[in-house]
C-alpha cells in the first residue's frame, strides 16, 4: 500500500518509518504528542489530517519538517508544546535539495498553527516562530497562525502563550 492510516496511539517513530518508506500518511482524529518531528521528505509525498488530527512536539523541536520539492500538508493542527520549539513547522532546511520547483512546489492547505494552553495546564505552551519558511516555490494556502488570546474562561495577559513570529520566511 502507498498509503499509511496512522492512529494517534501510533509513535512518532513508527509514523517516521512509514514516511522514510516513501508511504503517503494519513492521520485519524486526535491528539499526537510527538517526541521527533514528523519527517516529510520524499519527493511528492502527502501528510493528510483528517478530523483536527493535533500535532503536539514535547520535547522542544518542531512537530513537522517538510523537506522535499513536492511535499503537501493538508488538514492538520499543530500546538506548541511545553518546551520551547524554535519552529513548530519547518518548511526547507536552507538547501536547493530541500526546496520545492517550479513544477512540484511544496504545498500547506488547510494549516493550523498555535501557541495554546488552558491557564490549568500544567506547563505554558511556548514556541518561538510558528511557520518557518526555508525554502524555495512553497505555497501556503489558508493557513491560520494564532498566538491565543484566550482560553475557555478568561483573555491572557500578553505574557501568556509567547510566540515571536507567526511565519518567519528566510
């Protein structure tokens, strides 16, 4: 099959394994605590969330790296995590064999990108760029890049959730 079905129950790794074996992959609703980035790096593949499946990094690294001409993203949510992330989505590495071309862009439709946590939450959500653009012909469509200015019972004061930049693009 060309096509990965991941559960939330599955690992970062094993999700990184169907990814390096060229699989597309699709991730069913919930809440995915990653400890790696989810790696996107074979020319054309897709990344499908499905349901505001959640990507969460937890150890201060983004939760998704798209690198590869061609590569799509579509339909996922992506939440800072409880350590700082220098980026939650890093898109390129700075190199030409990372960027998208003229004729297979790397594509994001459909993004949410976040700096939440309820004021219960045992750890503040904190990130410092949200989208990090380091590549060449990438086309960010409908994203929604939000610093949150509340949660379910009061606004936050501006120390609340900090994030620097909402896309960063190099």
């Amino acid at each position: 099959s060309v096509v990965f079905v991941a559960p939330p129950s599955d690992s970062a790794a094993a999700i990184n394994r169907q990814l390096a074996r060229g699989r597309h992959v699709v991730l069913t609703p919930g809440l995915y605590a990653l400890p790696v980035p989810l790696r996107v790096a074979t020319r054309g593949q897709v990344l499908l969330g499905l349901g505001f499946a959640t990507l969460t990094p937890m150890r201060g690294l983004p939760a998704v790296e798209l690198l590869a001409a061609g590569v799509r993203m579509a339909g996922v949510l992506v939440q800072a995590g409880p350590l700082r992330s220098r980026a939650l989505v890093v898109v390129g590495d700075g190199s030409p064999s990372s960027s998208g071309t003229a004729d297979a862009p790397i594509l994001l439709h459909d993004c949410f990108v976040r700096v939440y946590a309820e004021r219960t939450a045992p750890q503040p959500a904190v990130a410092t760029t949200m989208l990090w653009v380091r590549a060449d012909h990438v086309v960010v469509d409908h994203a929604w890049l939000w610093r949150a200015d509340h949660d379910s019972t009061a606004h936050f004061t501006d120390g609340e959730n900090p994030v620097q930049h909402a896309l960063e693009v190099d």
